[in-house]
C-alpha cells in the first residue's frame, strides 16, 4: 500500500509536469497549465497522505484544474494579452488591397491582402481594375467588402 502511495505521488507530479510543459511548447491558451496546476494539487495531497485511494487523487485533480480554470483563465489571458494589438479579421478594415483581376460592380473577385489572397466582394457600382488599389471596408465571414480607391484616398496612404 505504502507503495502504491509512494508512486502514486509521483506519477502526478510527472503528469502536472507534462501537462505544464505542454502548455509552453504549445499555447493552448492556458488550457493544459490549469489541468497540469490540477495534477500537482493532486500529487501534493498524495504526498501528504490525505487522498490515499485514486478516486480521492482524480477527484481533486478534476476539482482543482476545472475551478482554476474557470476562475482564473480569464483573467489570466487578459493580464497577458492586454497589451497586444488584435490581429483578427476585424484588424483588416481600413487596410489596402490589390486587386488580382478586375472586380465587376457589386460582384466578387480576389484581392492580395498582407501578401495573401482574399475573396472580395465589390461594395461599388462601379467595376474595380486589374492591379486596382481597394480599401476593405468590412469583412463578412472570409469574404472583404472592397471599394476602389479614388485619387482622394491615395494621399498619405502607402502599402
């Protein structure tokens, strides 16, 4: 018995362990570190004796890493994401684009946007140019909605 519990201890120190290197080599968005915090909650109250039988251990493994998560993911990702700028499709409006070919009025074509191509829908009655420089003004799932710039537009602009 005394072994089971020796070992037992180990094993979720090694788990918590991995689970937290995981969450470094790969973010998942603080998602594995709670579940790896939840393993080393469970190895510690091995360790001291107080959850002896592995349905104890998974109780406060699941407890502990489900809680954390909930209660501190959050605030967890705000503190470390606040300073980052987003970087979704929402960030593309206002962004210029090229047009690959011509764009027929309130038709769809593709664009090169930060040096990927883009579906596009011509937000205009008027046709947009082969080459032609276009403003996003809003994206709709994965399709931009495009208006050709005018010579207006150009000034102080640059790609």
């Amino acid at each position: 018995m005394e072994v089971a519990m020796a070992m037992g201890w180990w094993i979720w120190l090694v788990l918590g362990l991995m689970l937290i290197a995981g969450e470094m080599l790969m973010p998942t968005d603080f998602f594995l570190m709670f579940f790896g915090v939840g393993a080393l909650a469970a190895s510690i109250t091995t360790a001291l004796g107080l959850t002896p039988g592995a349905v104890s251990q998974s109780v406060v493994f699941v407890l502990v890493a489900v809680v954390s998560l909930l209660t501190l993911r959050d605030r967890l990702r705000n503190l470390l994401h606040r300073d980052m700028p987003n970087r979704g499709v929402d960030s593309l409006v206002g962004e210029i684009a090229t047009a690959v070919d011509e764009i027929p009025a309130h038709g769809t074509g593709k664009v090169i946007l930060r040096g990927s191509p883009w579906n596009a829908r011509n937000a205009r009655s008027e046709a947009i140019g082969k080459e032609a420089r276009v403003r996003v003004e809003k994206v709709e799932g994965i399709t931009l909605v495009v208006r050709a710039l005018g010579p207006s537009d150009m000034i102080g602009d640059s790609v």
